[in-house]
C-alpha cells in the first residue's frame, strides 16, 4: 500500500497531483476520462466512486486526479486519500488507456511504428517535454502521424488544462519544425 509523500497543485486548478512513496504501476502510464472507462481498473474505479471526478491518470509514483468545478478540494482530497492510500501496485495489464479509444500510446507507438520520424518525435518529446508535463502530474501520447500531421493525446491534468491546448502545443509544435521536419503540423486529439 502506497503512502501519500505529497500532494502538489498543478497549472490545471481542477487537477492536483498525488507524488506517492512506493510505484502503483512500473512504467506505464494509466489513463481514464470517466468512469466507465475505469471500471475494469481496480485504482481508478475506487477514485471514481468517491464523485465528482472527472479524469484519473497514473504511473509510476504519481497519481493525478481531476474534479468537477462543483467541489472544492478541501472537500474531496480527504475522501480521495483512501483509496490511494489502498491500492496495490498494479501491473501494466490491469486497466486500459482511456478506455477503448487507445490501447497504444507514447513510446509504445513509436516502439510499434516503422516510421523512423515517429521514433525521432518520440524520443524529442521523451528528452525535451514529457518530464515537464509528468512535473506537472500530466503526459502526453503520440497517437500517430498521418500525412504531416501529427495526432498527440494530453493525459493527466493536462487534458483539460488551457496552456495544454494553446501554449504548449504550439510549443511542441514550433520544437518539431525546427528539429524534425518543418512540415509537420501538430493536433491534440
């Protein structure tokens, strides 16, 4: 059972981070939007059950959880340390990315890809953004590259957060055209 090293407030007001002593997952990353989406997931579905949550995302030694606007986290964040504080370190077959929508993300897909300017964006985005983001108690997926358009998942407090969708996409943006290939356009999907 992990313990509660800190709880820390990300850039997204309605998502906090969870920093946990002991791993809940060994280096994969769990992400659910809702609760139906979590119901195979023994974590995420007893952080659901608390409500008002709206998104769960996991990996490693951190936990971060997304609530409604209707609650304030002086409300929630006592309820939520029960669950947490129960789960078992789960392996990365228990639970599903985002429900059915993907089943392959980040450095899975650029492992399965035998697109090598796949691999290049992965590996950018792994040295230069995703630690970043996971600072933040978010991530981010390469959900694939079509013609020169790249398709990126936010994950975490990142999928709702506002400079996710503006600032920081164009930043990625603007890093793969001078690195990469200056054609290539980047859309969060």
């Amino acid at each position: 059972m992990p313990k509660i090293a800190d709880i820390q407030e990300t850039p997204n007001p309605n998502a906090v981070k969870f920093i946990l002593k002991e791993p809940v997952s060994h280096g994969t990353s769990h992400s659910f939007k809702d609760a139906a989406a979590a119901a195979d997931n023994d974590l995420a579905r007893s952080i659901f059950e608390i409500g008002e949550v709206v998104s769960v995302f996991y990996m490693d030694k951190m936990i971060t959880v997304e609530k409604t606007d209707e609650i304030e986290w002086d409300e929630i964040l006592p309820a939520l340390a029960v669950p947490i504080r129960a789960a078992e370190a789960v392996a990365s077959s228990n639970g599903s990315r985002n429900g059915a929508a993907s089943a392959v993300g980040g450095a899975i897909a650029a492992a399965a890809s035998d697109d090598p300017k796949i691999a290049e964006i992965s590996a950018l985005l792994d040295d230069r953004i995703r630690p970043y983001l996971a600072g933040d108690g978010g991530w981010l997926e390469v959900v694939g590259l079509e013609d020169s358009t790249l398709k990126i998942r936010y994950e975490g407090a990142c999928g709702s957060c506002p400079s996710s969708l503006t600032g920081t996409l164009m930043a990625i943006e603007n890093m793969i055209k001078d690195e990469i290939d200056p054609e290539i356009t980047v859309v969060a999907v």
